[in-house]
C-alpha cells in the first residue's frame, strides 16, 4: 500500500469576528493570544487544519448569528477552542474565525455534559 499525502489548503485570507477581535484586544493572557496567532498563521497556510464539525451537531447560535455554512473547531492548548468557518472570496477559500472558547464555554454552546 503507497502512503498517502496530505496536501495543506492555504487561505487567501484569515478573517477574525468583531467578537474575537475585541476579546483578543481585552485579553490579558500572553499565552492564549500568542496560541490564537499561531493558530491564525496555521490557518493561513492550510485551512483544514481544525477538525470540521456535523451539521447536525453544530449549534443553532453560529447559524443565526454568522450565517456559516460550515463549522470548524480547532484546539489552543488542553483548555481553550478557536471556532471558525470557511467562505469562497475572490481569491480563493479564507478562513472566518468566529470565536475562542475556554473549554467549558465550548461545552456548553455545544451541549456537552461537563465534569
């Protein structure tokens, strides 16, 4: 059996929310806010790089809120969660970061049970 690559997508672009915009001007954490770039550069240079969530899993909330037509959730670090979704623009597919999370949050938008 040959190995099979795995080609990285990159972004034309990475977009961040207003919300997240003002959360990572607000946030006091140096370790999350240089998590957030990393993952933002990541992003940038493959697309897929967080796991895509189900449609039928997705909260009613990023629907109404951003209208996204797809779901991804990428993790930044053991406790906190980047969501974001990706749109067709002129250049190409970029990536629309709606949120972070902490992982408490994420649960209980998502309707998991916590600990």
């Amino acid at each position: 059996m040959t190995p099979r690559f795995i080609r990285s997508k990159p972004a034309s672009s990475v977009k961040k929310s207003v919300e997240l915009e003002r959360f990572l001007d607000s946030c006091q954490n140096e370790w999350l806010r240089n998590k957030a770039e990393e993952a933002f550069s990541e992003l940038k240079s493959n697309y897929e790089g967080g796991k895509k969530v189900t449609k039928d899993k997705w909260p009613r909330y990023y629907a109404v809120k951003w209208r996204v037509n797809n779901l991804y959730i990428r993790k930044l670090g053991p406790d906190w969660r980047l969501t974001y979704a990706l749109e067709a623009d002129g250049a190409g597919i970029s990536a629309f970061c709606l949120e972070i999370l902490t992982h408490k949050e994420y649960d209980k938008r998502f309707g998991y049970r916590t600990s």
